[in-house]
C-alpha cells in the first residue's frame, strides 16, 4: 500500500501539488489523470525519488521513503514521461546498467531480458546505439528496464506513447498480470480511453489539486451512459468550452 499524505511541491514560479492525500491499494492499476501541468509527474517523481517534496510524507507499506529510500527505491521500476536518455548507450548498455543498480543476478537478468526483448520486438536491436532508436524504440527500451528487475511496483509516466499497437496491446496485458498477482501498477496517461479500459481505481488533479480519487465504477456511476471522457471534462476540463469553439467556428466562417 502507498500513502501519500498531505504531499506539496512548491516551485519558485508555481505551487505544483497542493495537500495531496491519497491511498494506493495493492493489487490494484491506478491511474492519475489531469491535463498538463496537474501534477501528475510530480506525484510520481516524488514517489521515485526524482523530486523531494516541500512538505508531507510517503509511506511505501508502512515505510516512510525519506527514512528508507534505498529500500523503497529497489521495488520500484519507474517509466518517465521522456525516454530520450542514455542516448549514447546501446539498449544493452542501459539494460546492464539497471541490473547492475537493482543487483539482478546474472541468470535471472538474462532470462527476463531474453523474454521482454522478445516480447517488445527489440531483441534483434539490442547493441544498436539508443540514440539512433525511434521514439517508440526508445520507449520500449526503457519499459524492458523498468520491468528487469520485476519489481512490486510499477510506476508509469504516459507509458504508451509512441508505442505501436501491439507494444501497447503487450504492455496492457503485463499491466493486468501484474496487479492480478497482488502487485501495484500505477500510470498516468491523457488517453482516457485507456484509463477507463484500465483502471481500477485513479485520481483526478487539476492545478495541483485533488479532485477525485475512487472506482472507475463508481465515477462511471455519476453520470449514467457517459464515457470517462465526458466526466473527465466536466470536471477537470475549461469551463465554457462549447462557447470557446463556437466563436472559433464563428471568426472562421467570417475569414
């Protein structure tokens, strides 16, 4: 289980999470959504490690991660939301780089690496300089590290994109096993579609506050017959949208 308890970041130009409070159930997807900017990456980088918070407290399982980092930090794999790191490295140089941070045993490594390169269709690509990959390429690289060491959780930053269709189709169906398992998958994604096919359970943020954290059930319930989408928008989207595109629509039958 994971607490978030009273967590703010405050930056000198913007107040980037505001008192969030929220509990992350294992065995669980959950999901963060929010337009950019929410906080979403935030939340999860504070989780990881990435940013120290302001203020508040995480608990990973009853521990707090300021007083067991280390600990804390090896059942994590974390996706960011930009993969264009480690450019100058090959796939394997990252790989061995993540086995030797997460002290992966030689036998094991190769037989995860072996599957998931296979899975993600990067086995043949595997000493091909990281920088020369494809965005999507990329993404996959970093997924097969997230998931070498096949941590507890598993932390996703807009995990898909770039992804093809059947790298997304794979990642779903590990995301599912996972959290099947007892585990925890958490992801933020702006493909609400993907949220609502997903998730069990997520949280809304919108300018660094939480505005929903519960089901999909029974955020569905709210609004009989609507996709996510739609309550999504009603609550964390501009209000008078439908008056804004109307005027756009308006200035251009007039140009």
């Amino acid at each position: 289980m994971i607490e978030f308890n009273h967590l703010r970041k405050v930056y000198p130009s913007t107040e980037a999470l505001r008192d969030l409070t929220l509990t992350i159930p294992n065995g669980k997807i959950f999901g963060f959504l929010g337009h950019n900017g929410a906080g979403k990456s935030t939340t999860l980088k504070s989780l990881v490690s990435i940013i120290e918070p302001t203020s508040g407290t995480i608990n990973v399982d009853g521990y707090n991660l300021a007083d067991h980092r280390l600990s804390i930090k090896k059942k994590i794999g974390y996706v960011p939301d930009s993969p264009d790191m480690f450019l100058e490295l090959t796939a394997n140089d990252y790989w061995d780089l993540i086995a030797s941070a997460y002290e992966i045993p030689k036998d094991v490594r190769e037989q995860r690496q072996t599957k998931l390169a296979r899975l993600f269709d990067m086995d043949s690509h595997a000493d091909e300089p990281i920088g020369d990959f494809s965005h999507g390429m990329r993404q996959k690289t970093v997924v097969i590290g997230a998931l070498l060491s096949d941590p507890d959780i598993w932390v996703l930053d807009e995990p898909m994109t770039g992804l093809d269709p059947q790298a997304i189709y794979d990642l779903k169906t590990l995301m599912r096993s996972h959290a099947a398992k007892g585990k925890t998958v958490i992801f933020s994604t702006h493909v609400l579609a993907t949220a609502q096919e997903l998730c069990d359970e997520l949280a809304i943020l919108r300018h660094g506050q939480l505005i929903y954290n519960g089901s999909v059930k029974q955020l569905l319930s709210t609004m009989p017959n609507a996709s996510l989408e739609t309550i999504y928008l009603k609550m964390a989207g501009r209000q008078g949208d439908s008056q804004v595109i109307d005027q756009l629509e308006g200035a251009d039958k007039h140009d």
